[in-house]
C-alpha cells in the first residue's frame, strides 16, 4: 500500500469515522442493501462467522455507514458487519447516514479494501476499470486518486485481457499476479491456457513460467528464420522486380495458392505517388 492516498481518496477518509456529534441509527437488516460498487466479490466465510460470534457477545461496536436510496439504504463502509449481524439472527444494526455521490462510494469502497489489502488481483483490475469507465478517467487520473503510479493501473487493468479461465485461476490464488503478469503477454490464446495449467500442475515459480515462455519465444523465432530461408526463388524474384518498379520496399506473403502484395508508403505524398503508378498500370 502506497504511503499516499492520492488527494481524491484522502479527503474521503475521515468522513467514514464516527464521532460523538454523529446521529446513530438503528436501521432493519431489511431496508439495507449491499454497495453494488464493493471490489470484493468473496468473503471469507471462517471470517464473517468469527465476527457473527463477536457480534452475538458485544454486539456491533463500530456503527456502519449508509447513504439514503430510492429505497432504503446502500452501505458505504461495513459490509462483513452487515453480513455477520444477519448470520446471527440481528434485526437491525447501528448506523450513521452520510451524503455521497457515485463516485465517492467507489473511491470509498476501493481504497477501504486498499488499506485492509483485501482484495485479488482480479477484484482490484475490475475496481480499477469501473472507476476509468463509470467515470471517463484516464488512467493517470486515477493513479493520482488511488496514490499508486500509471505502471500499478496499467498492470493491472492488463490483466482483464486474459482468457476467463486464468483470470478464475488468479481469484481463487492458484496462480499468482507475477504468474498472471508473464501470461498477459503471450499472444496466442490457447498458449497461454496450455501454460496456465502446466503452472498449476507444476507448481512452477513465475521464474520458471518465464524460463518456459522464453523457450517457446526463442523456438518460434528459429522456425520463422527457417521459413524466411526456404522461401520460393521465384517469389523473392517477383519482389525485388516490383521494388524497382515502385521504387520501394514490397513483400509478397504467400500461403499455398493465394496471398497478398505490400507495398510501404513513407508519407502522403508517397502514397499518391504509388496510386498514379498503379493507375497508369491498369
């Protein structure tokens, strides 16, 4: 956790301590409804019933906070109070009712799970692009909001790229953010399974994820210098004509009996130049 908040988050901090000016509720379990803006989509269940106990004994010390809805009330801050008060059989529960925008109960939400360092990887990615959605930030505005640098948010919203499957694997904590991190950028998609599972089943290090994309990287790279080296004479005949032509680089790619002809334009006025040769030519 980054020793800074960012201005946006800190100013919202101390408006969820309660104070003895503060008019404590008693609200029904009924009227509540959770933030549908929480990060975290998995409670530790040992956890909450832990905390139900404690609440069974004491009783809930620390009221939560709530905002007014349409109807009833949205929680702000204290969620697993809520969620063990309804597991012991509570009615209601103490709370103290503050003003927030949509915005500000994200940020709240967000930066509560931060300070606890609550949340997956995954629940922080998709907290993260929320808030760049929802909102129309970039990602250097929300750096400054949640105190962390552009290449944190990057990382992290990179790894929403990754097939559902691996990111399931990341919530659930069989595969690490180092191992998510080196998968995002493999480019073929079953690839990336293929070495997702053999992580798993392996137990490897994201060292040895690595060491194995690497092998793979350096094996493509041998067979394409192979392919370039067996390409027809004819083809490579047909290019190095049309360069002189056109007077600039041209590759022909070909794949069995069909294919495609490129020819590279520096500017605009190369590429008018090139179309009036290929005019004149029809």
């Amino acid at each position: 956790m980054s020793k800074r908040l960012g201005r946006g988050l800190d100013a919202l901090i101390p408006s969820l301590s309660v104070n003895d000016d503060d008019k404590v509720l008693e609200i029904t379990l009924s009227q509540l409804r959770p933030n549908p803006y929480q990060p975290r989509k998995t409670f530790d269940d040992d956890a909450i019933r832990e905390l139900a106990e404690s609440i069974k004994h004491h009783g809930v010390i620390q009221p939560i906070i709530v905002r007014s809805v349409l109807k009833g009330y949205e929680i702000i801050a204290g969620e697993r109070r809520y969620r063990a008060s309804q597991l012991c059989g509570n009615a209601t529960i103490p709370a103290v009712v503050r003003n927030f925008t949509d915005q500000q109960v994200m940020e709240i939400a967000l930066i509560e799970n931060l300070q606890r360092e609550d949340l997956n990887a995954i629940e922080l990615a998709l907290a993260y692009q929320a808030l760049v959605d929802k909102f129309d930030l970039t990602q250097e505005e929300l750096s400054m909001k949640v105190g962390k640098s552009r290449s944190h948010i990057a990382n992290f919203l990179r790894l929403l790229t990754l097939p559902n499957e691996i990111k399931d694997n990341v919530s659930r904590g069989t595969l690490s953010m180092g191992h998510a991190r080196a998968l995002v950028g493999v480019k073929d998609e079953a690839r990336k399974k293929e070495l997702a599972q053999q992580s798993i089943a392996g137990e490897w290090s994201v060292r040895e994820l690595e060491e194995a994309i690497q092998r793979l990287d350096q094996k493509a790279t041998v067979k394409t210098k192979a392919a370039a080296k067996k390409r027809d004479p004819y083809i490579e005949q047909l290019e190095e004509s049309l360069r002189e032509q056109f007077k600039t680089t041209v590759k022909i790619k070909q794949q069995k009996e069909k294919g495609k002809i490129e020819l590279l334009y520096y500017n605009k006025q190369d590429l008018e130049r090139l179309l009036e040769l290929m005019q004149q030519l029809s």
